[in-house]
C-alpha cells in the first residue's frame, strides 16, 4: 500500500506541473514578482553552488518575520557557515532582503518535484533543514532522511483541523518521520497530534512559539512617529491590517460609523496582498471615499478619510502611527494574522473571531482581557470608537499586552539548545 500511494504521489506531482506553471502565470498578473525566478522553483539556481549550508525554510512574510530571530542566532554562533533562507512567495523574498541583506543565501524552495528537491540538495548539500511551523513536503522530507539531513520542524503547530490531512501523507515519508524529524512544537496539544502521526517521543519536544522572541526592527518606532506626523497629526487614526477579500467592506462599514463619532478619523487600510491594491482603490473610489495610496507618494490632507497601505515591509511603521488595530484575516475563514506584532508596540488590537492560525497566542490575549473579539461592522464600530475615546484604556491594554509577550520568551533559547548537537 505503502508502495501504491507513493507512486501515485510521485506521478500526481509531475501531472501538476503544468497547474503549478499557469498559477504562477496568473498570479503574476497581481504581483509580476510570480513570473520570475521561475527556474528556482524547478531547482535551477544562479548561485554558485554552496556545501553544508544551515537551511532555513520560511513559507512567506509571517514565517520569515518569525524566523528572524533564530536566523540572526545561527549567523551570530556559527558564523563559518553560510545560512540560507528560503521563501516560496515573492512577498516573503522581498522581507528576506529586506532584514538580512546579503548575510544569507537566499532562494525559492524548489517545488516538490522528485528532480526538483534532488537538484535543490546537489546545489546546496545542508547541513541541517529547519523548517518553520508546519510545512508537510513527502518528496523534500524523504530526501533529507535518505540523505541523513537532520530535519526540525520548529515552533511545529497542528491544528485539530489540519491532522487529518497531514495523517493521509504521512506513509509517504513514515520513515523519516519516525525516526529522522525533530519536533520542536509550540504547544502540549501540538506536541501529542504529532505523536499521533507516529513521532518518535525522544525526538518530540515542547520549546513554545519562537515568534515571542521576536525583536522589533531598530527606528520602528520613529519611523511611525514620522509617518503619522505627515499624514495625521492630531487626528484619532486606527488601522486595518492584513485585510483579505470581503474584510475591507465591513472595515469601511465601520469607518463609516466611527466618522460619526469622530469626525477627522483616518482610517489606514493595509490589504494582505499586493496583487489586490488596485483592486481596493477602485472600492475606494466606488463607496466615495476621500482618500491617498502610499506607494504614489501622495501625503494626506485634512479631508482624506483613508491612507490605502499599498506598499510592502511597513506594516509595523503603520501599527506604529496609529491609536487602535483591527488583525485582519479574521474576520473571514483565513485564520487570523499576527497579534504580536501590534502587541509588541503596546498597541490596543482587535480580532475577528477566526484565529485558528495562532489559537494559543489568541487565547492568551483574550483571558487577559485585551484581545476583544467582533463579528461584524457594528460591533468593530463600537470597539475603535470604545479605545479612540479612552486612552487610558489604550494604554492598560497595550502595556498588558506586551507584558504578556515578554513573558511568554524563551522558545528560542530551548530551539537553539536542541539544534547545538545537530549542527556541532
């Protein structure tokens, strides 16, 4: 059986491959980043070939943000070995350069494609393949227990939803799961759904979720403080970060609302993904919004109504210049986004009620009291008019928030404790 179904893997890859082509054809016409770099994707790569390389895997933006502190860790401890990161959207390249420069190595991951994964080894021979969170790939998985990679799933997470897929894949690399994965889950309940997929116990570890370990990027802090003094000034702003399809209508619902209570409110909208900006201007313009995109370089006057947040890598510049955030990708099934990074800056937020990307973190931040939860226009109304009138409450909630980070630190320090005998 075990034979069939990875036969029948092996063929089903190589008959996508023409579906994989036309997805990145048409996201390109979003984001022409996607009709680039394409032989990457197949394991054909410009860089000189590299051996025994620290390989991190990090699927996008939020992976790569999550992983920046391990990876500045390994370029700090190990500094004979290269380090190389890999992304597999451009958005997720883009914040690579942006945070590390050419102090990595840096790629797409190949497909999972038999000559893709196996040329993707010859070229960079790791040492060691940690993954970030949870990305099942049978192909590149088998090829690090054929190869003896040492493979880590760090800050590892399996939902209750998710099990039963990954359960239908996990005979294809049962091998390598058993005997040559560390786990490094962010919880108990991560930790027992791996080991009911048949992980090994002795390689089955509770180090907790890495993203609290993050840093915020030096001069954050005064580049919203910039931000806001040319846009807004005195004016009571809040924030829609991260937003997805049929997020941005209940949002300019709400401002619509909020605007009757506080008449000079500036709303900044920050869609999630870049191939949607114009898309989100033309809605503007539709519901009769005043308002400026960023990436044109328009500054806002006292009329705008909205700041559309059209540029990549300075979300956290935004959640910095504002008083109050909605973390979007919650209000529709997407899973929610990250709520450490406002929390970070002591900044109020507020969720939908889909978090099931991060539920621990969420429900951290919602039995402290800080998190409140809205399902609709009316209720995120009320709770950013709520916060904008109450700076005090602004404050309790934004200071308990970051309080809550700060103790929550330390899964890094158990990562890199379980990675130290892999890699010396």
């Amino acid at each position: 059986m075990h034979i069939v179904l990875r036969s029948f893997y092996i063929v089903i890859t190589y008959l996508l491959i023409p579906v994989v082509l036309l997805h990145l054809f048409w996201k390109g016409f979003g984001n022409s980043d996607y009709w680039k770099r394409i032989g990457e994707r197949f394991g054909f790569y410009p860089q000189p070939p590299a051996e025994g390389v620290i390989w991190v895997h990090a699927v996008s933006v939020g992976e790569v943000q999550a992983a920046a502190s391990l990876v500045r860790s390994l370029l700090r401890d190990y500094p004979n070995r290269r380090v190389l990161v890999t992304t597999t959207t451009p958005t997720g390249s883009d914040r690579v350069k942006a945070l590390f420069g050419d102090a990595v190595l840096h790629c797409y991951a190949p497909l999972d494609v038999g000559w893709s994964v196996k040329s993707f080894f010859r070229r960079f021979q790791p040492r060691i393949a940690i993954v970030m969170e949870t990305e099942l790939w049978p192909n590149l998985f088998r090829q690090c227990g054929a190869r003896r990679v040492p493979l880590v799933l760090a800050s590892a997470r399996l939902s209750p939803k998710s099990i039963g897929r990954y359960r239908a894949l996990v005979s294809l690399f049962k091998d390598t799961l058993s005997h040559g994965v560390v786990i490094a889950a962010q919880t108990q309940a991560d930790a027992e759904r791996f080991l009911s997929l048949g992980v090994a116990p002795e390689r089955t570890h509770v180090t907790g979720n890495i993203k609290f370990d993050f840093e915020l990027a030096d001069g954050v802090r005064e580049q919203g403080i910039a931000l806001r003094a040319q846009h807004a000034g005195d004016r009571p702003v809040w924030i829609a970060a991260s937003t997805h399809s049929g997020e941005e209508e209940v949002v300019l619902d709400a401002h619509r609302q909020v605007q009757q209570t506080f008449a000079d409110a500036l709303l900044i909208l920050v869609p999630r993904h870049p191939e949607r900006f114009d898309g989100i201007a033309a809605l503007l313009r539709a519901r009769g919004f005043n308002h400026v995109r960023r990436s044109h370089g328009e500054v806002c006057g006292v009329d705008t109504e909205v700041l559309l947040g059209d540029t990549m890598g300075e979300l956290m510049a935004f959640y910095a210049a504002t008083d109050v955030a909605l973390v979007a990708g919650s209000l529709t099934k997407i899973g929610g986004h990250n709520l450490l990074e406002p929390a970070a800056l002591k900044l109020p937020f507020i969720t939908g009620p889909h978090t099931y990307n991060a539920v621990d973190i969420a429900q951290l931040f919602r039995k402290a009291g800080v998190a409140p939860v809205v399902h609709n226009a009316e209720e995120l109304a009320a709770e950013v008019i709520t916060l904008l009138g109450d700076p005090a409450e602004r404050r309790r909630r934004g200071e308990r928030s970051r309080e809550l980070i700060d103790d929550s630190r330390g899964a890094l320090g158990r990562l890199l404790l379980l990675l130290k005998p892999l890699l010396d």
